[in-house]
C-alpha cells in the first residue's frame, strides 16, 4: 500500500496481536526462531528468556506441557537428567 494512501479504519488482526500480553508475544516469537535455529545455544537462549518474560507459573505450565507430550521413558530420562538422578 503507498504510503501517501490512507489505511482503512478498522485493519482486521488476528486474536494473538489484539489480545495477547507482549511478554507472551515476544516469548510465541523467540520459540519460532528457536525451533527454525535449534541448537543448544539457540534452547539455552530461549531458557533466559522464558525466564524474563514469564511467571514462574507459566513456565511450570510450559513444562508440565512439554514433559506431557514426551512418552514415559524419554520424560523420566530428561527429569533424571535436569534433577541429577540416574544416569542410564
């Protein structure tokens, strides 16, 4: 659209950009660039930032997800390995 024409008056946006909290904006967009990147480096990133921009509940919440969707061996693996317990 050139910039010398007006916008119209009511743009239509989806539910995320009308309504979300920005921090929850900013975390949605760093886990995109995230899973396009992987890595380490890119998971260790995102760590930090779930830490700034959320609660502590919500980032319970994320991990109660994250751990649900993982069968039983691999989620138990990865809280042994997080805790320090048994090393397979």
């Amino acid at each position: 659209m050139p910039r010398d024409t007006p916008q119209a008056p009511f743009q239509k946006r989806n539910a995320m950009s009308r309504f979300a909290k920005p921090a929850h904006k900013r975390v949605a967009r760093m886990v995109g660039y995230v899973l396009t990147l992987g890595g380490f480096d890119a998971f260790m990133d995102l760590a930090f930032v779930l830490r700034v921009r959320l609660t502590r509940e919500e980032r319970s919440h994320l991990a109660w997800a994250a751990l649900r969707s993982l069968d039983d061996e691999t989620a138990a693996a990865l809280c042994d390995l997080y805790l320090g317990g048994p090393q397979g």
